[in-house]
C-alpha cells in the first residue's frame, strides 16, 4: 500500500463517527470494494458507522460485485449495530410533489386526460 493510501485510509478509520450517504447509489469495483471492506474490519468495535442506502441488504452482494465479500462486511457492520428500514418515498420527493414539481400519476379510469 502506497503512503498516499495509507494516508486516506487512516482518514476514513480514525473519526469516531463515519458517515457513508448513498451507499449503493453506484456499483463498487473490485479494489474500493476491498478498501471499503477494509474500513469496516479496521473500525469494527472502534469507531461508530452510518450508512444510508436506498438498496436492501440482499442486493449488497451486487453493490460490491461479491457475494462473500457483501457478507464478511454486513457481518462486522450489523454485530453491534441498529437498523432502521424506511419504506415509502422519500422526503425529498414528497416535498417536491407539496411544491408541484410533479404531476400527478395516471390512473386506470384515466384521470390524466382530463
């Protein structure tokens, strides 16, 4: 491992918090998949992680083009953890239907046409 990783993996283990948004948002290639993995073995019962995602826990295994690797890393993410599934739109897009960002969504009756 070169100094400039090392560097940037001592950035992303030493918070007492680290915050992962949209996890999942794009598929891993094989080597972030091995440092993210990396990060969760070297934090694990160290340093507190949140992760966000948009994808359920089954699909982990595409996001990081591995199946065993998927999980190894939910093995040390969900042993000390809480999770919180969120169902139904999110605030975002609520919000922005509130505003009329959106129009509404045809019905079968046809709704739409009028």
């Amino acid at each position: 491992m070169t100094n400039t990783i090392k560097q940037k993996m001592k950035m992303f283990i030493k918070p007492d918090l680290l915050i992962n948004d949209e996890l999942g948002y794009r598929k891993m290639d094989e080597t972030a998949a091995y440092f993210f993995f990396q990060i969760v073995s070297e934090r694990y019962e160290r340093g507190s992680i949140l992760l966000m995602s948009n994808k359920t826990i089954g699909a982990w295994g595409d996001i990081f083009g591995d199946t065993v690797l998927a999980t190894a890393i939910l093995d040390g993410l969900l042993h000390h953890s809480s999770t919180v599934n969120i169902k139904g739109e999110s605030y975002r897009i609520k919000e922005k239907k509130k505003a009329g960002f959106f129009r509404p969504e045809p019905t079968d009756e046809g709704e739409a046409d009028r």
